[in-house]
C-alpha cells in the first residue's frame, strides 16, 4: 500500500464514482484528470473502472493513448455491468484509489457503484436542464445508499463553467445562479470548478502520437478539485457525512 504523507487517513481503497443520469456532462473527463491526480500528485495505484454501457468514451480513449505509446499512470477496464460493485470490491486489495465512471445511461449500474463507494461526484455543466438532473441522480444514489454500511459523501462538482474575471471574482451570471440554485437545494458543491475551455475537450477528443504532449499530463483545475476532495481526510477526526441532503420536490 502506497502511504501518502499529505493524505494519511484514505480509506483502502479510496472509492470514487462519478455520476450524473445525464451524459455529456464531462463525468468521463473528470474520471480521466482525478485519477491522474491521485497518480501523480500522491503516486497512488489507481484503477479507472469504466462502466457507462452505452458510450465506452474512457475505454476508447485509455487505448488511443496506450497504442500511441503514451505513458498512461493507472489501469482502466470496462466493466459497464450491474455487477460493478463486485468489480470494485475485487480490486479493492490491488489499488489505492477507485475511480468508476458510472456513465449517465443506466441509473442500474450507477446505483450497483454507489453502495461501494466512498465519495460520490454528481457531475454537471451550468445548463439548466443539466442541473435539474442533480436531483434524480441524488435520490437514486440516495437509494442505493440505504443499502451501504459506508458513509458516503455527496458532493456536486461544476464543469464546462464559464468564467468572466472581475476583481479575482468569477461573476458569469450562469455560473453563479446555478451554484446559487444547487447551494439552496442543500447541495455541498465543490469550491473548485473546472472552466470550459477547449484544452480539456482536446485532451479528451484529440489525436496522440507523433510527438504529441500526453494530454493529462497537467492536471490543469482538476488539481484543485483533487486538493478539495481528499481535504476532509487531512481534517482530523470530522468523519464523512451520510447522505443527507433535503432534495426539493
Ligand atoms: N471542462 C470542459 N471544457 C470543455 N469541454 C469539456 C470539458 N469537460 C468535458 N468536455 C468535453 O465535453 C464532452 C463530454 O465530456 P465527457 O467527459 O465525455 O462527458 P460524459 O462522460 O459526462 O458524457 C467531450 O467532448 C469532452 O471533451
Ligand atoms: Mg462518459
């Protein structure tokens, strides 16, 4: 087991799924970028579990980037199945830290995820109808989660925001109506967001090979985010809290 000094108390492994009943939300690019922070800032083994049935977007990707020769720092399978949970828990011993990219197709294999995982990530952009969907993805993760024996944190990560900087302050009006919308709702939203900028589609999207930069070598905001994740674990004693958010009607 990896020890990290500046993470000590990660639970083994560290499960981290990603959701949203919604595709196109950047869930499989937050996948990609978090794993390779947890890789690189804290070298721990991370495995990747790609389990959207419907668009295999990190599978495909894993394998451009391993068939250009790029040096990839964790593992990924596809396992887009309802028994997700079993794949979890039988690589639980191999890797520090578990990412499952949980897809937005089946509220089936994203509620098989949940039971086995630490922290929970409702991924959306600041489309409105994007954000409406935090609520069924919560209520589902909430059902699933009666059936755990972990604590699970919820927490709603903004992606794809746009930012216009004024005094050091991101005032984009979409931006800060749809924090303030899920903050109203009891959501615990992410501090950090990851902006939209074409750099982070490219990684995704883009052609590797021939001289071309690893596209996940710079964590870019996803930094950030990764600090902010595993931050209550450096916070002493102040174990997680259950899912316990009143979801509006
Ligand atoms: N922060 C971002 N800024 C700009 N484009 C993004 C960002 N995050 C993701 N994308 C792009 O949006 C599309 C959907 O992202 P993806 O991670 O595949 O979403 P999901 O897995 O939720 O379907 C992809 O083309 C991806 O490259
Ligand atoms: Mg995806």
């Amino acid at each position: 087991m990896t020890t990290s000094a500046t993470a000590p108390n990660l639970p083994e492994p560290l499960v981290i799924t990603l959701g949203n009943l919604k595709g196109g939300v950047g869930k499989t690019t937050s996948a990609f970028f978090l794993a390779s922070y947890f890789a690189t800032v804290h070298e721990h083994r991370v495995l990747v579990i790609d389990a959207d049935p419907l668009s295999q977007t990190g599978y495909s990707w894993y394998r451009r980037l391993r068939q250009a020769e790029v040096s990839v720092p964790f593992d990924l399978i596809a396992f887009p199945s309802r028994h997700v949970g079993d794949c979890i828990t039988d690589n639980g011993a191999k890797y520090d830290v578990i990412v499952v990219d949980a897809g937005g197709e089946s509220a089936d294999i994203f509620k098989a995820a949940v039971p086995e995982t630490d922290e929970l990530i409702l991924v959306t952009s600041v489309s409105p109808s994007e954000v409406k969907r935090v609520p069924s993805t919560y209520r589902a993760a909430e059902e699933a989660a009666s059936e755990s024996s972990k604590a699970i944190r919820v927490r709603v990560l903004m992606t794809k925001v746009p930012v216009t900087m004024k005094s050091g302050v991101n005032v984009s009006t979409e931006y800060r109506s749809q924090r303030g919308n899920l903050e109203d709702a009891g959501y615990d939203v992410f501090e950090s967001y990851v902006s939209g900028w074409k750099w982070y589609r490219e990684a995704a999207d883009g052609e590797v090979g021939d001289g071309a930069e690893n596209p996940i070598e710079d964590l870019g905001e996803y930094r950030r985010v990764g600090d902010e994740l595993i931050s209550p674990y450096l916070a002493a004693a102040d174990g997680p809290a259950r899912l316990a958010v009143e979801v509006p009607a």
